[in-house]
C-alpha cells in the first residue's frame, strides 16, 4: 500500500531512510554520514512535505510495517519547477517483493495528480540493478549517464556511475 506519510511517523521513517542508507548499494554516502538518530531524520523529511510546492513523501507498507519511502521535490528554478527529482530508499528487510516499483508507480500517480509537475528524475548508481530495473519497467527513459566519485575513510575514491532516469508524467 502507497500512501501519503503522516505526520506521528517520524521514527518509522527515519528508521526505513537510516537503514535503507546504510546498505544501498552505492549510496552517496559513506556509512558514517548517514545520520543514526531515526527520530530526528523522520522529522527534518516531514519537515520538508509541503503539498502548495509539490514537496511529497510517500510511504510504502509491506506486511503491516513501513518498507519504503520516496521523496518528491521540484527543482528550484523558475523555468524548470515542472520537473522532480525523486529519491527512493527501500528497507533490506523489503527489497525484491516489489515494493519499490509499487512506490514508483504511486509517485507517479501523486504527481501527475498535481496537475503542475510534467517530469520526474532520479539518479540512480549503475551497480543498483534492482532500482534500474524498476525504472525501465516503468518505462523511464535513461537521460545522462555521469561518472561520480566518493571519498571512502582511507581518502581513496570509489568512482561510480550514475545514470539519470526521466519519467514523463504527459498524457
């Protein structure tokens, strides 16, 4: 089930982003950056949710419990607030039941609804085949591919690929 995120689920929240970071394959950041505290990182992305903007956070449940969670925010320059890009992050414990592509597809809904927003984007690590798959068959076209690097502990830089999906939300 997709839904909207409420407000008194600040902990579940948090906790689905802070252990979805800590073993996405090839996350942006290291182990150490991800913030530990579940409570305070639900509330700074609750914090963030402002419908008049288009700012969503969707949630997904799986077996009674919060799997999987998506943020939607517009770009800010004028003359490209019709495109979001989205970050999805999904629980360990959840992946490969098909939440993730659930979460797509009801971001998708929720921002075609919105009527102002015609495209959405999201970065995506070429190693991260289960994200690429659910983007492709959701019929996301690849839009740019750019080489990324991350700085591991020992100063040395694990380069990485990503690749830039757009979703087009036109009728």
């Amino acid at each position: 089930m997709v839904r909207a995120a409420r407000l008194g689920e600040a902990a579940a929240i948090g906790q689905v982003l802070v252990d979805g970071l800590q073993d996405a394959p090839s996350a942006e950041y290291a182990p150490e950056e991800v913030p530990s505290r579940a409570l305070d990182v639900g509330k700074e992305l609750l914090g963030e949710v402002d419908l008049e903007a288009d700012r969503l956070l969707l949630v997904a449940e799986a077996g009674g419990a919060m799997a999987a969670l998506a943020r939607v925010g517009p770009r800010d320059f004028v003359r490209s607030r019709h495109i979001a890009d989205v970050l999805i992050v999904v629980h360990p414990a959840a992946r490969g039941i098909g939440v993730g592509r659930a979460l797509l597809l009801g971001v998708m809904d929720t921002a075609r609804a919105t009527g102002r927003l015609r495209k959405l984007v999201m970065r995506v690590a070429d190693d991260d085949e289960a994200l690429v798959r659910v983007v492709t068959i959701a019929g996301w076209g690849l839009e740019r591919v750019e080489r990324g690097a991350l700085l591991r502990e020992d100063g040395e830089r694990d380069v990485h690929v990503y690749a830039s999906w757009l979703g087009s939300l036109e009728i």
